[in-house]
C-alpha cells in the first residue's frame, strides 16, 4: 500500500497540513517539528508528489536530458557528470537517449513537457524537430542547433580540427585526409572540417574528405569503409572527428599491416576518460567534460530563474591536445 501524507502526520504527530509546509518549504516552522516531519518521511519512506507539487506552482525539481545515446562513451560521460551535479544541487534527472530516431524525440520531449520538468539539456542529432521552437520551458543545447533563442554549448570545433592537423603536419604527413560523418546535422561539429580545411589550404595541400553515408552506422560497415580507404588511398595522416572511429582505423591498421605511426599518423577527438584509461595510446583533441556539465547547468539554471531573458548563442570552450603513441 502506498505510503499517504497523513500516515507522515500521524507518525510524527503533527496535521497533514504541518507536513505539506514542510515539504513545500513554506510558512514558519521550528525546527524540531521539520525535523520529526523529515525523520517520518526517512521511516515511512515517502516520496512527495513531485507534480502535484508542480500543479501547485512549485518546481518539480525534475531535469530532462536528451542525447543520441548513453551506450557512447563520451555522451555516457558526460550524462553521468550533468547527472551528478544535479543532484548535488537537488535535482533528479529523467534521462531520455533519442538514438536516430526523430519520432522517438518528439515523443521524449512531449512526456517531458507533460511530466512539467524545471528545464532541458540536450545533445540530439535528429533534424527538423519543431516542438523545440514551441516548446514552453527552459532549454540549453550541447553541440546541437535546435531552435532560435536556445543557447548552444560545445567544444571550438574550428580550433580543434586545425590543431589536430597542425600535429599530423609536425609530426611529417603531408598526405593528411579527414574521416568525419554526414555533417547533415546542423551541428557546431561539423567546423572541425572547416578547421581542417583551413589549414590545408594555409599551407597548400590537397585536401581529403571521407564521409560515412550517414552520422549513425553500423560498425560493421564502418570498418569496410576504414578498409576501403587504407587499401585505396594515398594518405599519411589520418584526423577523424571522433575517438571511436579512431579506434576502429586502428584495428583495421593492425589488420592490414599498416604500421601506426610509422606508416599512418592517426588523430582522434573527444578524450574521454575511457579513451585515456583503456586506450592511452590514442592521440587525441580531448573536449572539456568537467567544463560543459557546469556551463550547461549554470546556463540552465539562470534559463529556470530569468525565462525571459537573452542570453548569448553560442559557448564554446577550448580543447587541449592529448599526445599519445599514434603521431
């Protein structure tokens, strides 16, 4: 049977009305009695109605996140800090992973608004999602152009895809090719191209672009793909735009016989903690994980308090270089 908020009142001996002031943070009450309130609901193990307290005009303490998946090593990092920090700070997170699959977005989104959450951070990578234009709550974005007036927070894409290339450069490739995905997303990542680009022309070399058919696929053919290139292509240095797909160049090199570095200079970009702990050997442009999980809340939280106000569209944060063993 479901714990009521008049057994909380009968166990501590106070009127139900006692209880729903201390939950709701409301009027003048000593501190012997919140604490006997508390001390019943610890005992009993209530769990207060976090939306009727919404229909009440209260916060519901609820945060919504919404990224492509959490099996991925960098958005499963990054969740777990936003995560962390949030409750830290009292909030619960409802965790929605939206994969490639719009209708399963909006279906996300509609329940969060539903549910009344105090606010959403998300990260998705499906395009033409209008309830982001409409939709009536606090929203800051990661890396994702969702809708006019969201702010967006991320990595310099521009400036980590043209470091990465300036250490294949240094490090003696002049064959240096770009592994990266669609770029149809209208994602802030796809400047890690124009970083790339740009230092190619600076410094007049021929460009070259492979791009998987789609920003979701299976690793099965992305590794023919991978194979494709290092069997028919003349390259020396390799940025991909993500550790993953570095790792799977990698294997194929090993694979293939190709020697890394001495045959194929290899770059990748993230830098999770994963990729650092498991895979240490990987150069990589590593992202600011720490950094986004506080903007990200901090933006969020001042959206919650001033829902009017403007604030700026874009934060991007600087990279650093990891060197490993594969430049």
């Amino acid at each position: 049977m479901a714990i009521k908020l008049t057994d909380v009142a009968k166990k501590a001996g106070v009127s139900p009305t006692t209880v729903s002031r201390v939950i709701n943070n409301y009027g003048s009450l000593s501190q012997k009695t919140i604490n006997k309130v508390n001390q019943a609901m610890k005992e009993l193990n209530y769990q207060p109605n976090s939306l009727a307290r919404s229909l009440q005009g209260k916060q519901t303490q609820l945060i919504g996140l919404i990224f492509p998946t959490v099996s991925n090593p960098f958005y499963g990092e990054l969740i777990d800090k936003i995560e962390t920090r949030l409750f830290e700070k009292g909030y619960k997170c409802i965790i929605c992973d939206s994969a490639n699959n719009k209708e399963k977005e909006r279906n996300y989104i509609n329940m969060l608004a539903a549910n009344k959450v105090d606010g959403i951070i998300a990260g998705a990578h499906n395009l033409g999602i209008k309830e982001y234009e409409n939709i009536d709550l606090p929203i800051v974005s990661f890396d994702r152009q969702l809708a006019d007036g969201i702010p967006i927070v991320g990595s310099d894409n521009f400036q980590g895809g043209y470091l990465a290339t300036e250490a294949l450069f240094m490090k003696g490739a002049r064959n240096i090719a770009m592994l990266t995905g669609s770029q149809k997303s209208n994602s802030p990542t796809n400047r890690r191209l124009n970083g790339y680009l740009e230092f190619m022309e600076k410094h007049q070399l021929p460009s070259k672009i492979f791009k998987f058919q789609q920003t979701y696929q299976s690793v099965a053919l992305k590794n023919i793909e991978i194979r494709r290139i290092l069997e028919n292509e003349t390259i020396d240095g390799l940025f991909c735009t993500d550790d993953l797909t570095a790792l799977l160049v990698y294997n194929q090199c090993q694979e293939l016989g190709v020697a890394v570095p001495d045959d194929l200079k290899l770059i990748g970009y993230d830098g999770t903690m994963f990729i650092q702990q498991y895979f240490p050997q990987l150069t990589t442009m590593a992202q600011p994980m720490d950094d986004f999980a506080d903007i990200l809340i901090d933006l969020l939280m001042k959206r919650i308090e001033n829902p009017e106000k403007l604030f700026d569209p874009y934060y991007f944060l600087p990279v650093s270089f990891i060197q490993g063993k594969t430049i």
